[in-house]
C-alpha cells in the first residue's frame, strides 16, 4: 500500500488537491495497489465526495465538542467522510507521549485508524505501546531530499520491521522514496507499503512517478 502526504503542497492544495486525488484513483484501479491520499483538512469533504479511495488527514486533535479554539476535532472529521489519521509526523510532531496516547485513544473512539510516524527505533519501540494501525518509520533528516531511506538505511529497516512484526503492527517506510526499487527494498526488508509526497507530488508527471512507485509491489 502507499500513502500520499499532501501536506501544504500548493500542488495538492485546494482544486489541485481534487485533480491529484482523480490521478490516483486512476493509477490505484490500473495497479489495484491501495493508495491512501492524506489530505489537507480544508479539502476533505469535497475529495471525499469526488473519489471511491480511502481518505485519510494529517492530523486530529484530542478536544471533543467545545470550547477548543482552533482545533481539529476527530468527530467531525469522521463526519466529513476521512477514515483515517496520521499522527506524530516528524513535521507536526506529538513530543509528549501521553498526550500522544490520549490523541491515538481519541481517535480509536471515533473509529479513526491511526499511523504513528517514529523517527528512531527507540521511538519505533515505545510507540509500538499504543497499538496504532500502522507504525511508520521515517527519519526527519531524509524526507524531501534525494537520498532515499530504502536506499541508505536497508538494515535499520529490517530492524523496525522485526519491532512491527513483534507487536503485529504493520510497518510503513518513508522518507525520499521515488523509485520502484525503494519500494521493492522496503518490502524486501519487511514493510507492508510506503509513505510518499515529494516525488509525486512535486513531479512534473505525477501520474507517471506514482504509477512507477505501484510496480514495486510486482
Ligand atoms: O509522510 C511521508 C513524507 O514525510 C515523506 O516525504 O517528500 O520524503 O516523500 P517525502
């Protein structure tokens, strides 16, 4: 499976946000790969009104209905139609672990899945506690840039595979992915899928870069 971070990409933003979705919707019937968009919270009723995929946010928060200025609350993102949330990105990250649990806690209530991104195996093994779906790992100093964390750290990979796998918890991989060899490496080492948003979305053919990433899974 792969995920695609939107994040504030102004090329996965408001009507290019609804495009991109169309895109992978495309590329996830030809491949019959689960593609996951993680969309910008602005956006998501109208994507999920537009397209059959899952759809996921970035974020939610713990608040339930009240006084919370400027929060995300997990119930009305059910209620506009997402079935998912990453949580703990490196790039929004949740640095107090309880808090953290209450928001993984939050989210089981309202029937949210749940990926916890970790930076470091240290993080990968008490994150593993909070029995989200998906555990991720993805080191910070990789994401964006050109050298792929398939490519550059294979073993520190197959290490958090064996941490996911102990505590049945399916592991994804990101940072730099853009080739079907990194995805096929991350599978080799013990993922079940990648997280990806540069190399597709900042791609002059994002239709073209995603449908390479999908023959990994081959
Ligand atoms: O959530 C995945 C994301 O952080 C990876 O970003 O640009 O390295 O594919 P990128």
């Amino acid at each position: 499976m792969i995920f695609i971070n939107f994040k504030t990409y102004q090329e996965a933003s408001g009507l290019k946000a609804l495009s991109l979705v169309s895109i992978i919707e495309d590329v996830a019937i030809s491949s019959q790969i689960k593609i996951i968009p993680v969309v910008q919270i602005i956006d998501l009723k109208e994507i999920v009104s537009v397209t059959k995929l899952e759809v996921w946010v970035q974020k939610i928060d713990s608040v339930s209905y009240g006084a919370n200025t400027g929060s995300v609350l997990a119930e009305e993102i059910v209620n506009a139609g997402a079935r998912g949330t990453f949580l703990n990105h490196s790039e929004n990250k949740i640095s107090d672990f309880n808090l953290l649990k209450t928001v993984v806690d939050k989210a089981k209530k309202v029937n949210l899945k749940t990926l916890v991104f970790c930076s470091s195996l240290e993080e990968l093994e008490k994150n593993k506690t909070l029995n989200p779906d998906f555990l991720s790992y993805e080191p910070p100093e990789l994401i964006g840039g050109d050298i792929s964390v398939a490519a550059s750290q294979p073993d520190i990979i197959a290490k958090a595979a064996v941490i996911s796998k102990e505590a049945g918890i399916p592991l994804i991989i990101g940072a730099g992915i853009a080739s079907q060899e990194d995805v096929r490496k991350s599978l080799e080492m013990g993922a079940v899928g990648v997280a990806v948003a540069s190399h597709v979305i900042k791609s002059q053919n994002p239709r073209g870069a995603l449908m390479n990433l999908t023959e990994g899974f081959n």
